[in-house]
C-alpha cells in the first residue's frame, strides 16, 4: 500500500523538490496536496502536468477568447454570481465534502457504508447482553487482503476500481481532514483498520444530502 514515490537503492522520484517556508494555518492543506500529488504519481500520471495544471491549461483558451470582451463589472458580477453566493449558500460539511476529490469521496462513502449497515445490526441486538462490543470497537473497519481473501471494505474499494499504489495516500488524505482515524495493527503496512469521526460521518451526510438515520426510543 506504499502510494508515496521513493528513492532509495538507485532508484529516485520521478520529481524534483524544494525546502520551502509555509504558513502554519494552511501548512494541513499543503501536505494534502502534496499527498494527492504523489497519489497522482503512483497512479502513473505525468509529473510535469498534475491534474491542477492541466485543468489550468484546458480553461486558458476560453480565459484569452474573453480576455478583450470582458469589463471589469462583468468579472465582479460572474464571481459574485457563482463562488460567493455558492460558498454562501454551502454549510461547512458541504464545503469539505466538494474539497474532496472523487476517489477520496468514494473511499469516505464506503466507510460511511459499512459504518451505517453496522450500527443498524447493534440497533437490532439486545444492548444488555453481556459481552457486547462497545462502539468504539466494532467501528473500526478493516481494510486489507491475506490469502487472496480481501476484507469487505478492499473489496468494495476494489469493485469501484480505486484499488492501486496510490490507495495508502487516499486513507492519509482523510486522516489529516479529520474524517477518519487510521491505525496499524500489524507490521505490515498494506493492512489497516479505518474508523468514521463525527466530522466524517457529517461531511457524507451533508455532500450527499442524506438524513441521519434516527436514534431507537430510550426505554424507561
């Protein structure tokens, strides 16, 4: 599950880096996206052109086309239009949620997934019983494969043909926006348990406009 290039033993990133100074509040932001940067590599994308740099260069043809027939009032009323009242309009888990890119949304709904289908099966049990999980046992989910056998969540990863190189990266990327926790239980690397955090739980809920499922009526 190593998604990050390395050198080492004659080998060397296929990109060149920089020690630079960054600003303590954005320095979260800044490791994410290296982290989908070197995604991006191990997935065996093109160092010279990462996705923001193309993106870049596919919209430049249209910005020069409006360059001489745009006025400064047309640009104040299109940003006004669409990214203020946009971000306006967006509560603060929909904000994070379209931050994600789609691999790491569909990586954060199938946790979301079997979160959900999980707690409805303790919903239906008998809390009382003895030798009953608590909740913060039986949320970690387990993400891996032994004997060719993968666990559920690699598996629906896997269906959704986001399993490569760069899915270590993914889990990392989650972690540091605080949606999920990650741990390693084993020495091997390629095996991890993953947990929803309340934040992360949120964020799907808002991105996709679910309700939250309602609590069973205490009984007295």
């Amino acid at each position: 599950m190593a998604g990050k290039p390395k050198g080492g033993r004659g080998k060397k990133a296929p990109y060149h880096t920089k020690l630079m100074r960054v600003p303590e509040p954005i320095a979260a932001q800044v490791d994410a996206l290296g982290l989908q940067y070197q995604e991006f590599i191990a997935a065996g994308g093109d160092p010279a052109n990462p996705p923001l740099l193309l993106e870049r260069i596919q919209k430049q043809p249209d910005a020069v086309k409006q360059k001489h027939t745009r006025t400064a009032t047309d640009k104040l009323i299109e940003k006004t239009s669409s990214e203020f009242v946009e971000v306006k309009k967006l509560s603060k888990e929909q904000r994070l949620w379209k931050e994600l890119n789609r691999r790491q949304q569909i990586y954060l709904k199938l946790i979301f997934e079997i979160d959900q289908h999980r707690e409805a099966l303790k919903r239906g049990e008998d809390g009382r019983r003895s030798g009953s999980r608590s909740a913060s046992q039986w949320r970690w989910i387990e993400y891996g494969e032994i004997f060719g056998n993968s666990t559920t969540l690699r598996m629906r990863i896997k269906e959704a043909g986001e399993v490569d190189p760069g899915t270590g990266s993914t889990f990392k990327v989650l972690s540091m926006h605080k949606l999920i926790e990650i741990r390693y239980p084993y020495d091997d690397l390629r095996w991890l348990d993953c947990k929803l955090t309340k934040q992360g739980r949120a964020v799907v809920l808002a991105g996709l406009r679910l309700e939250a499922p309602k609590k069973a009526p205490s009984l007295m």
